[in-house]
C-alpha cells in the first residue's frame, strides 16, 4: 500500500517532528585552504573575463531590443499604409486559344 502523503488539514506533524531537532549552524568553515598566486591570478582573470562577457552580453540585448522595436514599429507602419491604400484590381486570366 503506498504511502499518502500528509494533507495541509494535518501541518501539525512537521511541527511534532522537527522539534526534536537543532538549527544548522550557518558559520564561517574553521578551515579555509590558501590559494595559491597562481589560482589567484587565474580567479582574478576569470572574474575580469565574466565582466566583460557579461557587459558584451547587455549591450548586445540592448540592441536586439531595440532594433526589434524598430522593427515592429515599420511593420505596423506598412500595414498603416497599406490599409490607407485602395486594393489592386485583380486581372482577368488572359485565354489562349
């Protein structure tokens, strides 16, 4: 028979079972490992790398917005205009004999 799970009317059993039980202490680790000049300089690289991939990035949404923008808007300029205009008379089909 599966297990069911407990239902929102019953909430007090969370309460019941965690009462027994200490918070997680959240503290800074008492051991920290030392990096060395060459994992700091590689990690200052990377952090330099990240900025700039990350401003090329915003710059480059930027623009899509925008040209999309412009984009939409002469899209419905063009539709403006073309509602503005009378329809083209359709031609007959030409019958050859």
């Amino acid at each position: 028979m599966p297990k069911q799970p407990p239902d929102a009317s019953n909430a007090g059993w969370l309460e019941r079972f965690m009462s027994g039980t200490k918070p997680v202490e959240t503290a800074a680790p008492t051991f920290r490992p030392q990096t060395s000049p060459s994992q700091q300089k590689a990690d200052e690289r990377t952090r330099l790398v990240r900025e700039m991939t990350d401003a090329a990035t915003e710059k480059r949404l930027a623009t899509t917005a925008r040209l999309k923008a412009e984009r939409l808007g002469k899209e419905a300029e063009d539709r403006a205009q073309a509602a503005l205009e009378p329809p083209k008379k359709k031609r007959k089909p030409s019958t050859k004999d």
